[in-house]
C-alpha cells in the first residue's frame, strides 16, 4: 500500500500518467487517486490489476460501453484457482501446492491476500466500478477465501455434477428499483455446474463472464497472474501512454493527428506463408479394394513422403469396400498432399471421401 499511493499521488502532482498492477492500492485510494489525476489531466492506466495478462479494464471501459452491464462473474485470482485444481486433481495438499504457486510467481508478498479472497475483492470492486459506472466502498464488499474448502468437498460436488471454484461477482440487485441502483458485490468459493463456461477454467488461469444489454455474454480467458501476462498488461498500457503523448506533441503542428492506438498505421503487406509449407495433423477417410497389404502399402507411401502416422485403422466395410481411417502426426502439408496424390493412383484405391486437418 506504501509507499505505492504516496508515489502514485505524487507522480500525478508531478504531471505524470500512471500506469500500475496495484489493485490493493487501487481499489482503496482509487477516489483519491483519479480524483488527483482527474485534477492534473493524467490518466491511470491499469490493465494489470484484474486478471493480469486478460485485456478485461479497457473492453469494459471501451469496447463495451454501449452496454448496460447486469453481472460481472470471474475467477479473478490465479493462486486460488492453481490451488484448487490442483487439490481437486491431484488430491495435492493445500500447503504445498500454495508454495508452488509462490515460487511460480503467482502469489502476493502475503498470500493471505489470495486465500482470504481478498485480492480478489480488490479486482472485483475495480471492475464492478467500471460495469456499473459508480465508485464502490471496498468494506461494503463481502470476501470469503477457499480455507474452509475441503478435499472432502471438493469430491462430493464432483459426484454431484458440480467443480468449486473462488468466484468474484458483481450484480444487479433484483431489489434494485428504476429510481435506486442497487448491486451486490462478493467473493466467495461456489459450486459451478460442470456446464457453465466457468467450469473449465483450471490452473493459475482467470476468466470474465460479462452479461448485458445488448451484447449478452462475453467472456474474456487468460493467465491471470505471472511474470509474462503481468508485464504484457503493464508494458500496453505505457504503449497506449506513449501514443497519447506523441499525438500531443504532435497536435501543436498538426491538430488532426489521431491516436496512435485507434488508427490504422500499418502500410506494408504482412508476408502470408503458403498452405503446402503449413505444419498440422492430418484425418483421411479411405475407401480400398479389400485386398491383402493395403494397409502396408499405405503406411510405406505416406513413410516415403516423411509422413510420421499416429494411426491407421480398418474402421468397416462400406458395400466391399474396406473403410480405412488413418490419422497422421505432425507432418508438412505439402508432404502429405505428394504421398496422397501418389496413393490416389493406387489400384487398391476406390475413392478417399474426407480429410480433414486435426488440430
Ligand atoms: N505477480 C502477479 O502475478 C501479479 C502481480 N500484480 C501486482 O503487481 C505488483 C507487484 O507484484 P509482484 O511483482 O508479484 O511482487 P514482487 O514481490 O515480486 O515484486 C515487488 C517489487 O517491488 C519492490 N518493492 C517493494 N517495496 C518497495 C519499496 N518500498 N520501494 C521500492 N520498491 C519496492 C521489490 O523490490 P525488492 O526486490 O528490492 O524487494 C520488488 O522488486 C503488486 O501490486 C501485485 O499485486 C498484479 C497482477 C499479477
Ligand atoms: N496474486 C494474484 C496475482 C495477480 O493479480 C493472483 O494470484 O491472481
Ligand atoms: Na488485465
């Protein structure tokens, strides 16, 4: 908290755009802080906060402002989610995976703040401000952490269809009236039906379900914490600082210059590599004469072409025709098309009707 708040107030007072990961600081001095920077004309930049690496603060500010926002639901703390996945896959014990996740850089200084859900309450109360257009008192948000949540939980919601996971939610109230907005803001771990867009969600990764008018839902998935999706969200936001500069320097000798960010800059052609040197896995359906060594025939052909099979199987008969699926490894797309234009001219060969790429 300090001396981060005195630093950022007194870069504002200074004249300087801030940019910062600090959600702790952020969702408690957030008034005093934009208030400062609203003052000075300085915009606070900070991507990083919530979600880390996920582009989530500016689509919620920007790209989704023509919205009226009803529920913000997310995990939205790496730590908690690493630890129980893990817990929930690997039995792990809580400690040691909580070590894990401080030595892989995902935990606060004091991990209290992840497994008490209070980091969490941090980014929840950032982004119900930004959804609902209104500054929120972080007191008033209610966090409860995954301490209490137990293998033994975690096992009996899976038999009923159901995984645990933290979440943080900002709503609507349904006691909201026309005249009085109303929201309920909340941290707490949550049965999640395994169908829900939520479920999947595993590891140190983060997701933001936003629902609203009219868009409906948008969800937005990534590292939600880390050295690497961290400094990608911090090192944008000095970017966009950047363009905002140049295009004031710029103005003083010509005032229509646009954001360097918003316009189109771009004007060279980008180099688009051809289809014969793309690398994938490939299906092919075969349709053969059912005749002795086919198989073998095939397999030596797509060999001779440096395509590395993963599988080759008789799948039926299709009216005497043997029905041949083979499904390759990794190989050079102008590769495989050699070796099948050859098995193509094959007498065994009555027709080859799908292939398909496999990702
Ligand atoms: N780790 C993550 O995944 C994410 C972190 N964040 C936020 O980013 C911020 C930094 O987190 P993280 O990098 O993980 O933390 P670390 O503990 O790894 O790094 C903190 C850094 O701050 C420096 N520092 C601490 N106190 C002072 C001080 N008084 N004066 C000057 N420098 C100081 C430390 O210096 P020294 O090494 O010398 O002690 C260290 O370099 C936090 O606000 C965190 O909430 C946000 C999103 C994701
Ligand atoms: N400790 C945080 C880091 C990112 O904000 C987390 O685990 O999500
Ligand atoms: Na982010």
């Amino acid at each position: 908290m300090e001396p981060a708040r005195s630093l950022i107030l007194q870069a504002i007072e200074n004249g300087k755009h801030i940019v910062t990961a600090n959600k702790a600081v952020i969702s408690r001095y957030g008034s005093e802080i934009f208030d400062a920077a609203n003052k000075k004309g300085v915009y606070v930049m900070l991507e990083a906060a919530v979600g880390g690496g996920i582009p989530v603060i500016q689509p919620l500010k920007q790209s989704l402002g023509a919205n009226r926002i009803q529920t913000v639901t997310g995990i939205i703390n790496g730590t908690t989610n690493y630890i129980l996945t893990r817990m929930k896959n690997e039995g792990a014990d809580f400690s040691e995976v909580l070590a894990d996740a401080q030595r892989l850089g995902y935990a606060e200084a004091d991990p209290t703040a992840d497994i008490d859900g209070l980091d969490a309450g941090d980014k929840i109360a950032i982004l119900a401000s930004l959804a609902f257009g209104g500054r929120i008192k972080l007191e008033q948000v209610y966090c409860e952490g995954i301490r209490k949540v137990t293998a033994t939980d975690i096992t009996y919601a899976e038999k009923l269809g159901f995984v645990i996971k933290l979440l943080a939610i900002a709503s609507r109230s349904p006691q909201a009236t026309p005249d009085q907005d109303l929201l309920s803001v909340r941290v707490h771990p949550t049965l999640v039906t395994l169908s829900h867009p939520l479920a999947s969600i595993n590891d140190v990764y983060n997701a933001i379900l936003v629902e609203g008018e009219p868009i409906g839902q948008v969800m937005f998935f990534g590292r939600g914490a880390g050295s690497g999706p961290t400094a990608s969200a911090v090192v944008s936001d000095i970017l966009n600082i950047v363009a905002v500069l140049q295009m004031q320097e710029a103005e003083v000798v010509n005032p229509i210059i646009p954001h360097e960010m918003m316009n189109c800059t771009h004007q060279h052609y980008c180099k688009i590599a051809p289809m014969e040197d793309l690398v994938t896995r490939f299906y092919t359906r075969f349709l053969t004469k059912d005749s002795p060594g086919v198989i073998g025939k095939l397999g030596t052909c797509f060999g001779q072409h440096h395509v590395s099979i993963e599988s080759i199987v008789q799948t039926g008969f299709h009216e005497n025709l043997a029905e041949i699926v083979v499904v390759t490894h990794d190989v050079l797309e102008g590769n495989f098309n050699q070796a099948l234009s050859e098995i193509k001219g094959f007498d065994e060969i009555d027709s080859i009707p799908s292939i398909l790429r496999v990702l």
